[in-house]
C-alpha cells in the first residue's frame, strides 16, 4: 500500500470535513442598518463604525452577518414583522414610541448632535424651543429618538419634516432650501465633505453648530437573548482592548473651522 497517498487522502477528506462542520456552525443573523448614515454605515463599501462594532463583536463568535439597508421607518416595520434579527439606532425612547419587543443591547455608539445654520445668517439660537421659528430638516424619526423638549419644538413648528436621506439635508442647507438642518456632526463633517467634492454645489461656507441635544447613545435590538448578552461581553472586550477606538479613528473626519454656539 501506497502509505504517502493514503495519508494524502485522508488528510484532504479531514479538512474538508472540517470546513463543512464550520460552514454548518454558523448561523446567519440578518441585521438592519440605515441606508444613508456615513460613515457611521457605508452601505457603498459594506462597512462603517456600526457594522464594523458587530461583525468585530459576533463573527469570532461563529455568527455571520447578513446586511440589509432600509431607511429608518422601513427599518422598524420589517423587525415587526419579523424580517430583521437584529436592529441598529435603537434606545429605550425609541422602543417605547415604537412599541419594540425585543433585547437592547449595551451602548454601542453615540451620535453627537448639532443644529447647524448657514453663518451668514447670523442666527441666534439660544435653546432648543427657538428652532420652533425656522425651516428644520431632520433625520427620519428624530421625534421618536429625541423626544422630550425636542418633540416638543417639532410638533409646534409647522416648518419641521424630517428625511432619511442625511445627504439631502447637507445639500438643502447649502442650497438655501431650508434654515436649519440636525445631525450627527460626523454625518456632517462627511456629507458636506463629500457633496462638496461632487462640485454642483458649494459646501464651504462656513457655518454656526448649536449644541443643544447632547449625546445620543445607541445600540441593537436583538430577538434573541443569549446573542444579545454574548454581543454585550465582545463588546466590552473590543473597548478593552482599544479595538473598539481603532474602528472608531479608521472613518471619524476632522471638522471644518466653524463657530460652535453651546447654548442650552
């Protein structure tokens, strides 16, 4: 007998063995992530700070993630209906106001939001409730999200809509369409950075940032308990580490030289 062959073709049949008792040990999880949300979600390139955070924290787990991109609303209604496993954007406010079922995980990320108006237009903002006064574009579900004084100055204001396409408020803001746009100041910084580069509209003059919202913790909504609490621990261990920083620094822009206004 031929004992080098046999060997051969016993080692080839263990590793592929191998490989199909890994390819049924993993289970896929389909995770919804916003549609228009740089670079928090970069649905280009398939990445971004919150798709990274998960796939970091449950792919050495066995877990294999499943992307699927709706706008906010669209969001929402397809974990309702049970075509999600695993929801992103979502706080306690948000699972109240939307009557969400479901496991919140640990904060994932913050969101730090600013109102921003043209500098031109020297306005002076001094809280939240004088937004009431001007065109507001928001993102889709900011009421829902924010609530509170927010929800208050937005249902007061008959000038306030809000959009899930954050791409289309740097350029309505530009463009003079509407007074004052609320977003992440990472979404603007990249945004603005990216519609000025396509060279149809002018996106450096300078602006005022009104920071009356504070921080906007965040996490998933997961149906399933024990991922949720093995999503928790990995989540830990990735800030620990600095890995979590890491993915943080990889897509975070420098902001332009602008006049930031801290009323509260």
């Amino acid at each position: 007998m031929n004992w080098n062959k046999y060997y051969s073709v016993l080692l080839v049949f263990l590793m592929l063995l191998a490989h199909n008792i890994k390819l049924e040990a993993a289970e896929k999880i389909t995770v919804g992530f916003g549609d228009a949300l740089a670079p928090w979600v970069i649905t280009k390139s398939d990445d971004g700070i919150i798709i990274d955070i998960i796939e970091h924290a449950l792919a050495p787990l066995g877990y294999e993630i499943e992307k699927v991109y709706l706008p906010y609303a669209r969001r929402l209604k397809s974990y309702k209906q049970g075509l999600l496993d695993v929801v992103s954007d979502i706080n306690e406010s948000t699972m109240t106001e939307k009557n969400l079922q479901g496991f919140l995980s640990d904060t994932a990320y913050t969101y730090i939001n600013y109102a921003y108006s043209l500098k031109n237009r020297n306005y002076q903002l001094k809280s939240m409730q004088d937004l009431a006064n001007y065109r507001l574009l928001s993102w889709q579900g900011a009421v829902a999200h924010l609530g509170g004084k927010y929800a208050d100055m937005a249902y007061n204001n008959p000038l306030y809509s809000e959009h899930h396409d954050q791409s289309l408020q740097v350029k309505m803001l530009y463009l003079e369409r509407v007074d004052v746009i609320q977003m992440d100041e990472q979404i603007f910084n990249y945004y603005r950075s990216k519609v000025g580069s396509q060279g149809d509209i002018d996106t450096s003059p300078e602006v005022d940032r009104f920071g009356f919202f504070g921080e906007s913790p965040n996490g998933f909504l997961f149906r399933n308990l024990k991922i949720r609490d093995q999503f928790n621990q990995q989540l830990a261990k990735l800030r620990s580490s600095g890995k979590y920083q890491e993915i943080v620094n990889k897509y975070f822009l420098p902001a332009a030289n602008d006049s930031d206004n801290n009323s509260n």
